[in-house]
C-alpha cells in the first residue's frame, strides 16, 4: 500500500509549465506541439509535489509575511539532518549557501571565481546549460570528453582531464554526479582522482550532485564531501529535483571555505531567500522522505517497463537502466536517421517531444533523451507510439 497516488495525471492546464508549452517547444526545439502531445522532455516530474509542501506554502501565504527572509537555524538543520541520514554527509550550519537554483550558482560560481578568456571544464555529453553559462560569461568552454564503449557504458578520460586541469588557464571544472543525461554514478575512485588532479592544479571544484536522491534500486552515491577534497570545492544540493519543486528555484550549496563564500556572496547578495523556499524546503526535509522513496520505486517501475518494451518491442533501441535520474538515454543510431528528422517524425507522427542528443554535446547526436517521471500507464502509451511509428518505417 503506498502513501502518494503517481498515477494521477498532473494537470497542467493554465499552470503556466513550461513542459507543454507550445510556443517555447517550437522556439527551442523546433518541434510541433498538438492536443495530444506527450511531453517527455525538461527535467520535471508530471507528479504533484508532496503535500507537506503545499501545506507549507499555503500557511506562509495565509500568514501573509512575505518579506525579506533570512536562512534560519530549523532551515539548516533540515538540510543537515537530511544529507546526514541519507548521505552520510556531516554538514556545518555555516557551510550552507542558499542559491535560486542551480544554474544560477553555476553562473554565479564562474563569475566569482574565474576572469574572462578563463577556461571552465566540463564533460560532455552533459546537461547543456553548463556550457551555455559559461560561453554567456564569456568564458572559455574546454570539453573533457565522455568516452563511450562499444556497450554505450560512459566513463572518464582521466589522461585527458588532468591535461586539460594542468593547463594553468583551466581555472573551474562542472562535475555532474549523478550524471545528467547519461544517468551514470561515477565510481568513487573516479570521483576521487578528479578531486586530487584539481587539488594539485589549484581548479576549483564544482560537484553538481543534485540528482544524488534519485537512486535507482540497489544504487550508492558517494558525495565528493565524503572523500578527500581541497578547500576550493563547492557542492550543489536541490530541493527543486528530489521533490519536484524547481519553479520554487531552491538550491543550496555547500562551501566550507569562508573565504570563497565570502567572495560568492558578492555575487548572490546575502538576503536572497523567499519565504516560500524557506518554508518548502524544511516541510520537504523533514516531513516527505517517504514521497521520495515512492517516487523513485515508480522510476525504477517506469525504467524497467521502458527496458522490456523496447527489448520485446523496438529492439533497434539500445537502452540500459541508468543508475540514478529519472531521465533515459537511448541510442537511435540504429535508425540511421538524421536527428532532425527523426525528432520531426516523433513530434509530428507520435505526438511526443523528447530531447534530440546534440543538445548535450555533438557526440550525442543518435541518442534522444526520455523523461520518465510519469505515471506509469503514460509513459507506456508514449512507448506504443514510438513502437507504430518506429516498426512502420
Ligand atoms: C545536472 C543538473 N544540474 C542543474 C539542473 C538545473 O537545476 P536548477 O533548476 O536548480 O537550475 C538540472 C536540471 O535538470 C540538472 O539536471
């Protein structure tokens, strides 16, 4: 018997959501959107939030005390107490650095910490706003590339990556563990030499781990805190992706260097919290666990349905269970097909959006990026789909 019902359709209907937003998925994916369309695209759940959150926010908004806000001691705690239990992570209240969103201290952290014409490391394929923000800022883009085998397992090019840390104009390194699309966990070890070759190359490390409550079954997530680490590193943790609530922007970082904090909150200001982040964040923490081991046994359910049915159904996908995220990375290169014209024919045909590969790096071209934090009976009609449309060609 579970607690949350993750079969209900979420009703965006004038929710303004960007997922089924016509006008947005033409201009940024160049793609169609009807009635019918599923949308399995941008990295949010079609599940409500948990309802200790709406609690939260309908309290605060019936107080009607929305002022400036200040990151209070039951805040912290609330993190402290989470990524302790949860992660084995021992965090001190002061080392906790409220950021609106991840991106956002992605731009922030490169703009603090490095100059223009600076070389800002990052792995691709990977999530694309990383290398957005750092071309905004005008900074340099250096790709350490993924390398993927004949199976499609990624891992690290380590001989590459330390090269590319010793080049004294390298100054930050993105890591994404878990790994956004490809969903891998890097092995401690790899997490590890990654973190000395910075130390001793004085670049700065920024360990994007906000996927790391999204496990898949039988999976462990190592935070680069837990290992050995420089004082130059700087770990991001989200509300927004464990519980679903990235509208609310709330992401914290965890900086044990007074003095790179310092120098960051030049850049974010100190009184940026809302109230409704302040408030959303310490109900998520301390009263809905229980909706984050529901919702990922639905992943896992969704993920496994996914792998049976294209192994029964469309075998020409390749496609193994990623080890965290809820997003599928799914190879189409068996098609042959050209990318945009594939992704026409899926938008147009079976009335789906996913995400083309190229957006997270050239040497994602062939594969399509699925969200599967749906209910389940939708992510199979979009399975059905792909299948008519795929096995008539
Ligand atoms: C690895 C990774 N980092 C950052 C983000 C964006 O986070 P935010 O909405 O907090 O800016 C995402 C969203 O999908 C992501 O997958």
């Amino acid at each position: 018997m579970t607690k949350y019902n993750f079969t209900r359709v979420l009703d965006r209907t004038d929710a303004s959501s960007a997922k089924n937003d016509q006008n947005l998925v033409k201009q940024f994916l160049g793609l169609n959107y009807y009635d019918d369309t599923i949308p399995l695209w941008v990295a949010d759940m079609d599940f409500e939030c948990a309802p200790a959150i709406s609690r939260a926010l309908e309290s605060r908004a019936k107080q009607g005390t929305l002022g400036y806000t200040m990151l209070t001691s039951a805040y912290q705690e609330s993190i402290i107490n989470w990524y302790g239990r949860r992660h084995n992570m021992k965090i001190e209240p002061e080392w906790i650095v409220f950021s609106n969103g991840t991106v956002s201290a992605i731009r922030n952290v490169i703009r603090a910490f490095t100059n223009e014409g600076d070389g800002v490391i990052i792995q691709p394929p990977v999530y694309y706003p990383f290398e957005v923000q750092v071309k905004d800022t005008n900074r340099k883009v250096i790709h350490n590339h993924l390398i993927r085998d004949d199976a499609n397992t990624y891992s690290i090019d380590i001989a590459d990556f330390e090269k590319k840390c010793q080049d004294p104009n390298n100054k930050l390194f993105i890591y994404c563990n878990p790994h956004n699309p490809t969903g891998n966990i890097w092995p401690e070890e790899v997490t590890q030499q990654l973190l000395t070759i910075c130390a001793e190359n004085d670049v700065l490390f920024f360990s994007d781990e906000i996927h790391a409550d999204l496990l898949r079954a039988g999976k462990s997530f190592t935070s680069a805190l837990n290992l050995e680490h420089s004082d130059k590193t700087i770990i991001a943790t989200a509300v927004n992706k464990t519980f679903n609530v990235a509208g609310l922007h709330i992401t914290n970082l965890v900086i044990s260097n007074d003095e790179l904090k310092q120098k960051l909150n030049k850049y974010t200001g100190s009184i940026g919290m809302s109230p409704f982040s302040l408030d959303a964040t310490i109900a998520a923490y301390n009263e809905e666990e229980e909706w984050v081991t529901e919702v990922n046994q639905v992943i896992d359910t969704n993920l496994e349905m996914m792998r049976e049915f294209i192994a029964a159904h469309i075998p020409k996908i390749r496609f193994s269970v990623p080890d965290a995220t809820y997003l599928a990375w799914l190879d189409f290169s068996a098609f042959g097909i050209e990318e945009k014209e594939l992704m026409e024919l899926i938008a147009n045909e079976a009335h789906l959006i996913l995400e083309r590969g190229s957006l997270f790096g050239e040497h994602g071209n062939g594969f399509i990026r699925i969200n599967v934090a749906c209910p389940t009976e939708i992510l199979k009609e979009a399975l059905e789909r792909l299948e008519k449309l795929l096995n008539s060609m």
